[in-house]
C-alpha cells in the first residue's frame, strides 16, 4: 500500500500526485514509468509517468490524465488515501550523455516525463533547449518547473492564448535549422505530434529520441499488447522502451492499434465526470 501525500490538478483532466514509494523513489532513473493498480487485485492495471522522485524523502510524483475508469477513479483519491500497487521502476532508462545541444519537445501531458529527461540532460552538461506546446495556456503544465533547467525555454499554443502561436514543429525546426544543427532531440507527446517532429527533425539529419506510451497491461513483456514496429522489427514498449530511435518508428501502426480502445474510453470519460464528479480547471 502507497499513501498519497499529496494531489493537485494540473489542468483540465491532468493531475499530479505524490506517493510513498522509498524503493522506487531510490532506484528510478529518467525515462522510467510504474503500473499502477488502485484498488484490489482484481483491479486494472495502468502504466503512469514518473515525473519526479525523492530519494531522500522516499516520495515518487506521478502524473495522469483521466481517460479510463481507472484515472477518474485515481483523480477523486486526496492526501492520506492509499494505492493498492506501484510496479517499478519500470523500462530501460533514457541515454543521457554529454551530447553538446539537445532539443526537448514536450506536448500536452507529455512534459510530464519530459522534466526528469531535461534534469538529467542538464546534468550530464548539456545545453538544454525546452519546448512546450499544448492547445491553450490552460493546458500548459510543468513551466516553472522546466524554467529550473531549461538554458531556453519556448512555449506554444494552438491558440496563441500563451507564448507563441504554433506548433512545437515551428520551433523545433528553427533549431534544427541552426548552424551547427542540435546534436541531440527528444520528443515526449501524443503519438501524431512525436510523427512530425520525426519527419522535422529527419529533415535536417537530426537525431531524435521518443517515448512511446502504448497500450499495455502487464509492464514486463508477457501480454504483447505494447507491441510496435521500430526498424522493420517487432518491440515490446515496455520491455524495450518505453523510448526508441523516432526515425526508426512506425508511427503509423502504432496509432492505428492505440484506437483500440478509444470508443470504451470515451463512454468511461463521459460517464465517470457525471458519477464521480469531478471538476475541470
């Protein structure tokens, strides 16, 4: 059992909470995640982001969104409540070296597990260039928090309601544009904006790293239902990843198999705002 120390919501459907987990917290690396099952053991297993630790404190940060039964039930548990189960620290830890520059492009929830990939970065010397893009400054989540570590940070929306308005592909291809070119790019976000900052990034034979948050059940390689094509071969994302090569990543067939359960979340969504109650920001 997990006791929550702490929850706050981040934006609309987005929520952030703190957890005892002293083991975790001591052994998780950048790149991470856990399973997360809330109630009993016959409950639903789900992976979650891990945005931030305290080793010292024991404490593991998670952050979600309410998609599913099981995050709108985890959005309506506070401070002092318990989780049943925290599985990990899950898949292989980001590559973090010295590159030189390295581009981060967050989108939506996305930044999340992106602020732990920057810290790390930051650390091992790099030059660190942050770029946030969300639909509207409502949904901007982790700015601060990035300000920490970010030598630049860029923030766009849809909208144009905060920062500039565009896409994360705008600014991320003036960076790839510079001479010399970033040495180093990571995209974290929904899978057709990861597509495109590939296709940008290719464009100007920029490396390029991405997080892959596919469907999975059990987080340790028996289920195959996190399976994607990366460089004409089968990969388990939990097992494998969850981060891999974004120009080797068959984008396309990894969308198509996450819709497999949209019409299910969709009612889920709908219904559990009105029996649960929660509030949007």
């Amino acid at each position: 059992m997990n006791r929550i120390l702490a929850k706050k919501q981040l934006s609309a459907d987005v929520y952030e909470v703190t957890v005892e987990a002293p083991l975790i917290a001591a052994s998780r690396r950048a790149g991470q995640f856990v399973i997360v099952q809330i109630d009993t053991d016959w409950g639903e297993r789900i992976p979650l982001t891990i945005a931030d630790a305290d080793s010292g404190a024991g404490t593991l940060t998670m952050v979600f969104q309410t998609v599913g039964a099981t995050t709108h039930r985890l959005a309506v548990k506070n401070a002092g409540d318990y989780i049943e189960n925290i599985l990990g620290p899950l898949g292989n830890p980001t590559h973090i070296e010295k590159f030189g520059r390295v581009v981060c492009v967050g989108g939506g929830i996305g930044v999340a597990p992106l602020y732990p990939i920057v810290q790390a970065m930051k650390a091992a010397g790099n030059t660190v260039l942050v770029i946030i893009g969300a639909r509207t400054r409502e949904l901007v989540i982790f700015e601060e928090r990035m300000r920490g570590y970010a030598d630049e940070l860029v923030i766009v929306t849809d909208d144009g309601s905060y920062g500039r308005k565009a896409l994360v592909t705008a600014p991320l291809e003036e960076y790839c544009g510079q001479n010399p070119a970033p040495d180093m790019s990571v995209a974290i976000g929904p899978p057709i904006m990861m597509k495109f900052c590939e296709k940008t990034a290719a464009e100007f034979n920029v490396p390029i790293m991405v997080s892959l948050n596919t469907i999975m059940i059990d987080g340790t390689g028996m289920c195959g239902g996190c399976r994607v094509t990366v460089g004409g071969q089968t990969k388990f994302v939990c097992v494998d990843g969850p981060e891999f090569d974004g120009h080797q990543v068959d984008f396309d067939n990894m969308m198509l198999r996450m819709k497999a359960f949209r019409e299910r979340e969709d009612e889920d969504h709908h219904s559990c705002h009105l029996n649960l109650g929660l509030e949007t920001v």
